[in-house]
C-alpha cells in the first residue's frame, strides 16, 4: 500500500489521514475518528509534507485549515482512494466469480435439458472439468424463474413468447437478466394420418377441439379437459422431447405442439420421423423463444460463458455478446 515516484513515497494511510484532518479541522479530532493518537497522526503528516516539499496544511491555535496546495493534495486523494476502493471491490468479485467457476447449478425446461444441453456440457467438462454441474429441470416455467432468481445460477428455457412477453417478463425483468438464443413461429406437428395435413395452417380453436394429447407423464388425456384446469397449457405443451412426440403423432393424438429447438439438434433422426408427421403453423402467428438467463448483478463465469456461446452458435442465434 506504499507507492514512490520522483522520490516521493506515500500511503493509502497518509491520504486517510490528510483527508480526515481536511474534514474535521483538528488534528485531535481528526486522530479520535481513525484510532491512532496525535502525536502519530502529526508526525505521519509532517513526514508527508517533508516529502512533498510542500505544506498541506496551516496549523492555528484554533485548528488546522488545509492550503491551498492542500486542497488540490485532498482532491485528487479522494480520487485515488475511490479508484483503489472500486478496485478493490472489483478483485473481490472477481475472487467470488473464480469460486463459483468451480460449480454450476443450470436450471432448464424439458426439451432444452434432454437436447439442448448435453452436446455443450460435454465439451463443458473437458474444458472446466473441475467444474461440478447440477443440473435443475421444471415442467413450470414461472416456477423455474422464481428459483433462478434466488440464487447464483444459470437459466435455459424455452417459452412462448406471447406468454414470457404478457406475464412473466415484468415480474422478474428486476432479478433476472436474459438473452434471446432463439425466436421461431410456434408450429402444430400434425399426424400424416390426420386430415389437418392438407391445411396450410390450423387455429389454437381447432387445436384444442382434438380429442387426445400427450401429457407430460405420457398419458392420454382430451385437450379440453386439460384446457379446463390450466389456463397456462400453451406453455406446458412447449416442453414435449421426441420420444413422447413420437408416441403423440403414432399413437392416435392427431396434434401436438411442436419444439421449435428440435430443427437444431439431432437433424439425422429428425428427418427420418418426417415420415410420420408435417409442421403446420399456428393461424395466430405465436412465437416461441429460448432465452439464456442469469441473475443481474452476477458475473458470468468462464463455464457459464462458454456455455451461453455453445448454446448460441448450437441454434444459429447471435446471443454472442459475452
């Protein structure tokens, strides 16, 4: 904390000190305020003066009262000694994100956790493998942003934009900091033995005037019913994987949503099943969006960047600026 430069050593002490006594006027005073007696405190000046070769501070019977070459000396230590605090701030920030480096929780919905996420956390592990991943997944994406905001994390979901836009994104746009991965039209996979195959496109209402779906426990269940107990389905249906997908289009449920993530991943397979079903789109023109999410006022670490990148270039997006 010593620093010299054309002969002239000082302190972060020195310029403690010379600020105090600027403050109070008194040598007495100022040497009560920082713990120290007088008597060090004047010699820790006076040796500071004799260094500077110049006098900071008139000494009277009433007090002292800074020069006028001692009041430009107090304002450019008040600089310096902001500058060293934010400093100091930002090494120990950088001290807690090394820390953290060393573990990730990553919170994420269905779909982007089954396809999404482990081509990126493999290379994540030969690259950080001191890093230890949990990984977090909810059905509920509400229920997903309310935890994410609670702790030091990273966020992966996939979420129609209508809903995150209209509901979610001003209760947690305060705690929450997001960057689009992906933005695409929210599609219907319809069955090639359904009659919607000669449409160009279908309605939310005829959607859900099909008799079957998928749920997410794989049972079948009427679109209605499931309509009449959760208003917020269009958002559960965002989170089928392939499998139940699969099953959805095969097994006598004419429709279901359709992932829109699932055109980026796996494209071998993908187009092997495109013999089973066709994409129609949504007559209401709804959206859905991955987004990469973190906690404001929280430094990414390298794990955590290095994922975002991946994800990133994996969906051909251009959320790249970290």
């Amino acid at each position: 904390r010593r620093w010299a430069k054309g002969g002239t050593a000082m302190t972060l002490d020195q310029l403690n000190y010379v600020i105090k006594v600027a403050q109070m006027q008194s040598m007495s005073q100022a040497a009560e305020q920082i713990f120290i007696t007088q008597q060090t405190l004047s010699q820790a000046i006076a040796h500071l003066e004799r260094e500077l070769g110049m006098q900071l501070f008139e000494r009277k019977s009433s007090g002292v009262q800074l020069t006028a070459y001692g009041e430009r000396f107090v304002e450019q230590a008040q600089v310096v000694l902001a500058e060293f605090t934010a400093l100091a701030d930002f090494s120990q920030s950088l001290s807690q994100s090394e820390a953290t480096a060393q573990q990730m929780t990553i919170f994420s919905t269905p779909v982007v956790n089954k396809w999404l996420l482990p081509g990126p956390l493999s290379e994540l592990a030969q690259r950080f493998p001191q890093c230890t991943v949990t990984l977090m997944e909810y059905s509920d994406t509400e229920q997903l942003l309310a935890q994410a905001a609670k702790q030091p994390c990273v966020a992966v979901v996939s979420v129609i934009e209508e809903y995150f836009t209209q509901t979610l994104q001003a209760r947690y746009e305060q705690d929450l900091h997001w960057e689009m991965l992906l933005r695409e039209p929210l599609r219907v996979c319809a069955a090639v033995h359904s009659p919607w195959v000669e449409q160009k496109e279908i309605t939310l209402a005829q959607f859900f005037e099909q008799p079957l779906a998928a749920s997410e426990a794989g049972e079948y269940v009427p679109l209605q019913k499931i309509a009449e107990i959760d208003e917020g389905v269009l958002p559960t249906y965002c989170t089928y994987n392939r499998s139940l997908l699969s099953r959805t289009v095969k097994e006598g449920a004419a429709v279901a949503l359709y992932p829109s993530v699932l055109r980026y991943v796996d494209e071998a397979k993908l187009r092997q099943q495109e013999k089973d079903y066709v994409l129609l789109p949504l007559a209401e023109g709804l959206h859905e969006i991955t987004l990469f999410i973190w906690p404001k006022d929280t430094l990414l670490s390298p794990a955590a960047q290095m994922l975002w990148r991946k994800l990133a270039a994996m969906l051909k997006g251009d959320g790249l600026g970290v």
